[in-house]
C-alpha cells in the first residue's frame, strides 16, 4: 500500500505553496519590539494557546500533551508569520530552542487531507512529532509537524483545508 500511496502521491503536488513561515523565540515581547525597530512590523496578532478555558485537542510525540504557547501572526503578503514563544509543558518547540536556539522552525502548508501525506511522510522516515487543534481563524482545522529539521533546515508543518 505504502508503495502504490508513493506513486500516486506528488510531494510538488502539496508542497509547492507555503503559507506560513513559522519562527521560535524566546521573549515574544522582546523581538516583537526588534521587528518593529528594524523593520517596522507591526501591529501583531497575539493569541495564548490554547485559549484560557477551552480544552483542546493537543499531542506531543503520540501522547496527550499539555503545552502552552503564545503565539503571534503578522502578514508578508500572502505569506503569515508566526512566532511562537513556548511557556510551559513538553512540546517540540522547548526541544527546538533547547537545541537550536531561536529561529526558523517551519514552513506550513494547506492539504486537502492527511491520510496520503501521513503514508508518504512515514514511508520517507517522518513522522508526526506534535499536533493540535487549530485557533482562531482556522478553528475546526487539525495541525501537524513532521520533524525534517536533520535534512531540510526545518520542520513540516501541514494543516487540513
């Protein structure tokens, strides 16, 4: 199955538009104040994650997690940016920063379904490394990442149309 998926499967297909940059931080504060300074950003959409009260759907390396972010979004074009600054409990982002210090995490991208991807990601070596249910503006929608940092620069993230 993992073979016939392969062939039908066309990773230029998926991956071909981004429609976010995602970065880690340290202080969310801090380098929201630098973009601003430097590059004249701003405003910025702030959110915690999840929203106080609301009980998500949230998984860290298959099993029910319990991380807390805030997290920004600013427009480049029809490009989103988002910083993620992590706060509390295990996740892939502490585990970034732990080793990589802050910066470039992931590239994301809209899919029409995860099946197909989640066999052609697992069939390469990949596989879900964190996943939650979306916020705001795409409540209802599922994300993911694959952890492809080792061989591209970066991580995968993937979320349903």
């Amino acid at each position: 199955m993992a073979q016939e998926q392969q062939k039908t499967f066309n990773p230029k297909d998926i991956f071909n538009q981004p429609i976010q940059i995602g970065m880690l931080v340290r202080d969310l504060e801090e380098y929201l104040e630098r973009l601003d300074k430097v590059l004249g950003m701003g405003p910025f959409r702030i959110v915690d994650y999840p929203p106080a009260g609301e009980e998500m759907f949230r998984e860290y390396r298959g099993k029910q997690g319990n991380f807390k972010a805030k997290f920004c979004f600013y427009h480049l074009g029809n490009i989103e940016l988002e910083l993620i600054q992590p706060l509390e409990g295990e996740s892939v982002w502490e585990e970034f920063l732990e080793k990589h210090g802050p910066g470039l995490h992931h590239l994301k991208f809209l899919v029409p379904e995860f099946e197909g991807i989640k066999q052609y990601m697992s069939a390469n070596g990949y596989d879900i490394s964190q996943q939650g249910d979306a916020v705001g503006i795409n409540k209802g929608r599922i994300w993911a990442y694959y952890n492809t940092y080792e061989d591209i620069g970066f991580d995968v993230e993937i979320m349903n149309q």
